[in-house]
C-alpha cells in the first residue's frame, strides 16, 4: 500500500469519565478529500485536535506521509506541514487581514518584512485559489465567509499541505458555501490533502471521496462516497434509520399571535437594518424567513426578543409590545410568553464558563420553581429539572456540572433549545435552530418545533439553511436588504425563485 498522508493508529483520548476517542485507526491518502462525519460528540473534533496538537492523545501513533511523528502542540503540527480551519474562526477582530496572516509566524522582531513578504505570498495565493481578500481589511468588517478565506490562507501561508476544516459551511450561505467547494477543488488539483468534518450529508456526497464515520468515539466504518449514499451513512451515524425529510401534518393554523407592522430598526451606528417590516404569525404555523446573512434577518429576531429597540407597531395575542423601553427588555418578553434562542448559541444563547445547570436557569431565575426564598435560589431544583432536561433532550453528556464550553456545539445548542421550548411559550423565536447539529440531532429538533406548532403555538424560524426553510414551514418570507421581498408557501415554490428573492430580484426582473 503507498504511503498515506496520515495515518493515526490506535487513537484513544478521555476527558475524566468521558471517552471522546476509543482505539481508532484511519487512514487518509494524499490529494483526497477526505470527509468525516458523525452525531455531535462523536469525537470528530477531538480526534482532528490531537492531529493539530491542541489535546495530546492518551494512546496511539500518528503517521505523516509514512513517518511517525509526535505532534506535542500545534506549532510541531504546522511544522508537519498540517494547517487547520475551525468552526469558531481563531482570527483577531480588531486586526487586518495582513496581521492575522503572520501573527505568530513573524520573520524577525521587525513586523514590515514579514508583512511585506505575506502580502506578496497573498497575492500569489489569492490567484492560484481563488482566496481574493484585501490585506488591509479588518477581520470585523468582513463577511464570514471572507474570514473563513482567511483561516485557509493562514493555513497555506504556513505551507500547509494537510487542511483540516472543522464544519466549514456552517455559518456560510449557500452561494458561499459554494465558492468554498471551488476552492477545495482547486487545492486537491494541486496536490492537498483535506479532511472535511460537517454533518451535511449532501455536502459529503458532493465534495468528498471518502468518508469515515464516527459514532460515540469510535470509528464504525470508512468507505468510499461513490458507493453509499445519505441514507446508508445516515444511519451508520446514529445507528438507526433517519427520518431526512421533515414529517409533519398540515397546518392549523388559529388567530395571530405576532402580528407586526411597519417595524424599522436603526444599529448602534444609525444605519437601517429593517425598513418598514410587516408579518405576521398565527397560532400553530411556522413562518420561516429565508433570506442572505446580514438582511435584516438577527435584528428581527433581536428587537422581537427585547435585545434591541425599534419602531413600528407589534402586537402579542392583540396587545401592543412596548419597543422603546429599556435597551434589554427580554425579561419582560419573557413574562409575556416569548421565548427566543438566538442565533449565535456561543455568544447570546450560553455563557460558556458557566456550568450547564447555571445556563438553563439564565432568563428564568425568577421563576418560583427555583427560589427557596427570597434571598437565594433552589440550585437544587434547577439542577434536577437540568439533568430531566438533558435526558429529553438527549444532551451528551448528560453532566449537569459540566462547563457550557465543554459541550460540543450540537449540545450546546440542545441545551438552548431544551431552556427555551420547555416554557411552553405562545411564540417561539428560533434563529439557525440546527446550525453546525448532526443529522440524528436534526431530526429531534424538527420533530420538536413541530410538535411546539402542533400544539397550538406560533413559531418564527429563521434559517441560511434554505432546505430547512421549505421542509419545515407553513409559510416563507424572504428578506433582502431589511425588507420583505414577498411571502410564499412551500409547495408553491421552490429554491431558484427564492434565490432570486434573496438576491432582490422581484417580478419582470426575476
């Protein structure tokens, strides 16, 4: 057999009583795509983090193009040539493109010849990959998918010729999530090797090779993308058969619950991020919005939710929500039977430090469940209702003590999700409810909202994700540059047109 470009041997890692990798053996063969693919806390991201030298491994070997080597840190690893893009981009907001790209791969103590070298290295990159970024830009002012051209470059800068790419569509839109499989061709063409962690089947079976699949820190099976297909790897993954399609009854939808008219809202820096929106949304139907990140789609989500002051009229079950009060008003939307999981779990839905039964508590610490009396709360109790939740909510591992942060992305979100629709709210707010979750957590959270609308209550379901948008709505409003393009039902569309509506494009136009 040739070399392969890495092999790991007999890999095994524990977290305390938690086993996140057990024995596993995987071969990857130069110039492939290789995909890996597994539920959350599968142990996919733990197995790539030891091969990036950010976790030492408690057994095993690793072999780089036929050579063992030991990887203590990730400095060794980018000296064997292994480059890796996060899910959570490691870029410094405040610093321009040029900076990220040498920061910690400096020539010397003066910064302008490696900064005079990495624009010229950038350059070169940027027409041979199609990663066309200006050096000067800073990371906050770049749209995600331009910071994740810069992890990559980052990584080729180091002359990496292993990337890795830790669920790399998952905060992309569609057009860019595109341009990035462009991309990846173009490195394979020219010789890389890339291991892709997602759990978008679709994308598995569109860019990949071959994909192994991992379930509850093992490796199950690896095969050849040409012959399997979702439902078969589907099913490897959580080791039963998996509902792809969402399974739900037609709607009944009753009297509005939201209604909103003529909403606009203005940023911190005074620009206009919704012009005049009017929807509305009935009891037991679920209207999703589709449309590009950035269109007014999060400030919706936010001034609804108390987290942002607007102007306009809006109505819960007939009663005027006050939009001009207090700054951070999600207390009181809470009181009136809203509940919102927003769209970044990380930064609005968790406070990472913070244990999980600490994070269910946060936004309802005044429930009287949870008081023993005035003066203290009944950890206790949230920490038994934590633990019942976790079991409904299949969360892993079900450690009520465990820091947020140690949680894979898909459970932190359940735990988001478990917080919010519990509280049997009128009116749900649900931004990217199953970014960067498996496909077995996937199904659980579709069955959840739908049983939510089922009984009676009014969701408003923001997604990027537009196969989300048509299998789970009643009803779809695309947004384009913070207005409403026009309103749709699932069955009478389909993705092209709402394309052109998320591109602005109406009517003759169209």
């Amino acid at each position: 057999m040739s070399d392969a470009a890495i092999e790991l041997r007999g890999i095994s890692k524990a977290f305390g009583p938690v086993q996140a990798n057990k024995d596993i053996s995987i071969r990857v063969m130069p110039g492939t795509i290789h995909g890996i693919i597994g539920e959350n806390g599968a142990g996919k991201s733990t197995l790539m983090s030891i091969l990036y030298g950010f976790y030492k491994a408690d057994a095993g070997e690793i072999f780089i193009n036929g050579e063992q080597t030991t990887i203590p840190d990730s400095q060794a690893a980018i000296r064997a040539g292994i480059g890796m893009v996060f899910q959570h981009f490691k870029l410094v907001r405040n610093f321009s493109v040029v900076e990220n790209i040498i920061l910690g791969a400096e020539d010397g103590a003066l910064l302008q010849p490696s900064i005079t070298k990495a624009r010229k290295s950038l350059k070169q990159l940027a027409e041979e990959y199609e990663l066309n970024v200006d050096p000067d830009a800073l990371i906050e002012d770049l749209s995600v998918g331009h910071r994740q051209r810069v992890e990559i470059l980052k990584a080729l800068y180091r002359e990496a010729d292993i990337l890795i790419l830790d669920e790399p569509t998952g905060v992309l839109t569609p057009a860019e999530a595109d341009q990035l499989f462009r991309i990846l061709e173009r490195l394979k063409a020219e010789g890389k090797t890339i291991i892709l962690i997602t759990h978008k089947l679709r994308e598995i079976m569109h860019i990949t090779d071959t994909v192994s699949v991992m379930r509850r820190g093992e490796m199950t099976a690896t095969v050849k993308t040409a012959e399997t297909n979702p439902q078969e790897l589907a099913e490897l993954m959580v080791g039963r058969k998996v509902l792809l399609n969402v399974d739900k009854a037609p709607a009944q939808p009753g009297a509005p619950v939201l209604e909103v008219e003529g909403l606009s809202v203005h940023d911190g820096d005074g620009v206009q991020r919704l012009k005049g929106v009017s929807l509305n949304v009935r009891a037991g139907e679920i209207l999703g919005i589709a449309g590009v990140a950035g269109n007014g789609q999060t400030e919706l989500l936010e001034v609804l939710g108390g987290m942002m002051r607007g102007t306009g009229n809006v109505r819960l079950n007939g009663d005027e929500i006050d939009l001009t009060g207090k700054y951070s008003d999600g207390q009181s939307r809470r009181a009136r039977g809203i509940s919102h999981v927003p769209e970044e779990r990380q930064d609005e839905g968790l406070i990472l430090e913070f244990a999980a039964w600490e994070n269910v508590a946060f936004g309802y610490h005044h429930d009287p469940d949870y008081q023993r009396n005035a003066m203290f709360m009944n950890n206790a109790a949230i920490r038994a209702e934590t633990a019942a939740k976790m079991e409904r909510f299949d969360v892993r591992p079900p450690i009520t003590n465990l820091a947020a942060r140690n949680f894979s992305g898909g459970n932190q979100q359940k735990i988001v999700l478990a917080r919010e629709i519990e509280r049997n709210p009128d009116l749900l707010l649900v931004g990217q409810p199953t970014r960067g979750v498996d496909i077995g957590a996937i199904e659980f959270i579709h069955k959840r909202i739908v049983e939510l609308r089922d009984a009676g209550k009014a969701i408003l379901l923001v997604s990027v994700e537009l196969d989300e948008i048509m299998s789970l709505s009643d009803r779809i409003a695309v947004m384009f540059d913070g207005q409403i393009m026009g309103e749709r039902l699932p069955g009478e569309t389909d993705e092209k047109e709402l394309g052109l509506l998320m591109a602005g494009i109406t009517g003759d136009a169209a």
